[in-house]
C-alpha cells in the first residue's frame, strides 16, 4: 500500500463509518479517525469499529487510518491491530525508521502528516443523524 485511497473521509464514531460503508459500496475510500484518536479513544477503539464495520459491510474496500497524534504508543498498539495506516507527530530519524520497519512488516504505513485539509471529507457523524450522512455523502461524490 502506498497511497491513500481517494476519499478520506474522518469520522466520529460507528454512525459515520456506517454511512461511508453504505455509500461507498466497493469502491475504495479510507476513513480516518477523529483528531488524536490513538489518545483520546485509544487503538483498540479504532480496530473494533474497523472490524465491526468490515463484517457489517463485506463488499466494503476500507483503508483505516488512525490519527495517532500525541502518542506513539498508539501507533504501536494500532500496528499490531492490524490498522492500514497510522499517522504520528515528527520525530527523530532513527526513531521514525524504527516505527517504520516495525509497520511494514505489519503491512502497514506510517505518515507524519495528515492529508491535505481539502482531501478529507469531515463526516459530521457527531451532529447529523444517519439518513442526512448519507445524503450529504452522495452529494459530496456526486459533485
């Protein structure tokens, strides 16, 4: 793996993951967790909703990527959850190689940097109910 599917899409929580599911149907997107996620609801959170919406939603082609800001800790225990992708706050060479080498033998990526603020479709999970996910997803897509 070596890019970021196109669309990002950031959620808040199952609700969110749920709709990206539905309306992405096979096609390829990543969904990214909420801002330092690995510190605020921690790795495992993030796999659980990864695996849940995954057995939910079979046909689904998910990047995970989890927003490990703040704590490198949680890019660690992301890595051995078997998340797609982790991104961590700029660190040292030597340490960053380390993380590295460790992520791809776990087939996973680690980056230093979010994706462009434009690239990131913001769910709104945490304001809109389900049915106005959906609609503003397709209409994102759409145009």
């Amino acid at each position: 793996m070596s890019a970021l599917p196109d669309p990002v899409i950031r959620i808040h929580g199952i609700n969110g993951a749920r709709s990206a599911c539905r309306i992405m149907g096979d096609r390829a997107f990543g969904l990214l967790s909420p801002d330092h996620a690995a510190q605020s609801h921690g790795a495992q959170w993030f796999a659980d909703l990864i695996t849940l919406v995954r057995e939910e939603f079979p046909a689904a082609n998910v990047t995970s990527i989890l927003d490990c800001s703040g704590r490198v800790s949680g890019a660690l225990a992301a890595i051995e959850l078997g998340l797609d992708v982790v991104i961590v706050d700029p660190m040292p060479e030597p340490q960053l190689e380390n993380l590295r080498d460790m992520a791809d033998q776990a087939n996973c990526i680690v980056m230093t940097e979010l994706p462009r603020r434009e690239a990131i479709y913001q769910m709104a999970d945490d304001l809109l109910p389900a049915p106005e996910l959906d609609k503003r997803l397709h209409a994102h897509l759409a145009g």
